[in-house]
C-alpha cells in the first residue's frame, strides 16, 4: 500500500511540474519564463527516472509484485511451457 502511495504522488508531482512547464512556456516569451521551463522540465524528468528506478526495485527485490493483466498472461504462458511430470 505504501508503494502504491508512493507511485500516485509521484506521478501527481510529474503531471503538476508539466503542468507548469506549460503555464510558463504558453504565458511569456522571455528569458526568465524560459529558465523557468526548463527548470520544471528538468526536475519532470529527474522525477520521471527516479520513479522508474524505484519501482524496478522494488519488483525485482519482490517488495512490489505485478497483479495486472500483463502478469496473468505471463504465468498463463509459464504454465503451458512447464513440462508435466508423469
């Protein structure tokens, strides 16, 4: 529960640090406004890496394991490729 928590509020930082990149691409056209873009995009993707970092983690150390369709399927196959014992 705690991971997932930890994901929701990081993509919330993403899309309220894109959102502003935007505000302050679309208001004005100067030097400033343009730091300030480039600010907000650079911490968009510092976040953005540091996101996908942690969850790799923690799904290959097995504190976070996939339920999702995409690991159903997954077992689904390991199931039919393992061979019966008889």
């Amino acid at each position: 529960m705690i991971i997932k928590s930890v994901v929701i509020i990081a993509f919330i930082l993403i899309i309220i640090s894109l959102g502003s990149a935007l505000f302050h691409l679309i208001n004005r056209k100067t030097e400033e406004v343009s730091e300030k873009t480039v600010k907000a995009l650079t911490f968009r993707i510092t976040l953005s890496i540091l996101l996908f970092i942690f969850v790799f983690i923690a799904v290959a150390t097995g504190i976070y394991k996939p339920d999702g369709l995409g690991a159903k399927m997954h077992m689904q196959r390991l199931i039919k490729t393992e061979p019966s014992n008889k």
